[in-house]
C-alpha cells in the first residue's frame, strides 16, 4: 500500500473521487434513512477536513514515517469509505425498482383474490 502513496497526489485524487460518489447519492437522497443522511454528512465534512493538510503530508511522508503511517492509514479508511458508497450507490438504484416490483404484485395478488 505504501507504494502507492509515494506516487504524489493519489490520495488527493481519490478524495474527489468519493467526494463525487457522495455527492451523486445525496442527489437522490429519498431512499435513504435520516441516520444514514447523518452519516454520509460526517464522511463529507470529514473529507472537506482532510483536504487542506492532504498535500503538505503527502510531501512530508518522504521525511516523516508518522506522516506516511497517517496517510497508509487515511488510504485504507478511504478505500472502505468507497466500498460503502459503491454499496450505496447500488441500493439507491436499485430500490425504486424494487418498490416498483412491489407495488406489481400487490396489485397482482389483489387482482388474484
């Protein structure tokens, strides 16, 4: 993982990458329950926190192992932070069609009776 860390502004990329896929999610935010809306804006404000001092460590890592210990770690709370989204985005396509089918058969096992 350490790897790639010493390529430059991976970690800075990626930040706007989740920052994109949390903001595509509040798009449709309808789906989601209050705790997760909470949630999600904890992540989005953590990310806006991390923005200003993500480049300055990113050089310092080269000097400093708390520094490069700090990023590897921000990597793998990032990475699980995009598997969440992922998992989220999928539920938040996902679910209008399930209620759809839903709402069909109710109506089919009415028409049924």
């Amino acid at each position: 993982m350490a790897a790639k860390l010493e390529g430059g502004a991976y970690l800075s990329s990626f930040v706007d990458v989740i920052s994109e896929k949390l903001a595509s999610i509040h798009e449709d935010d309808s789906v989601l329950l209050d705790f997760s809306q909470e949630l999600l804006q904890r992540l989005d404000d953590c990310l806006c926190d991390i923005r200003p001092v993500l480049d300055d460590a990113e050089l310092k890592q080269f000097n400093d192992k708390r520094v490069k210990k700090w990023l590897v770690d921000l990597q793998d709370a990032l990475y699980m932070a995009d598997d969440l989204l992922d998992g989220l985005s999928i539920q938040v396509t996902l679910l209008p069609g399930l209620a759809l089918l839903i709402h069909v058969l109710k109506i089919v096992v009415t028409w049924k009776r």
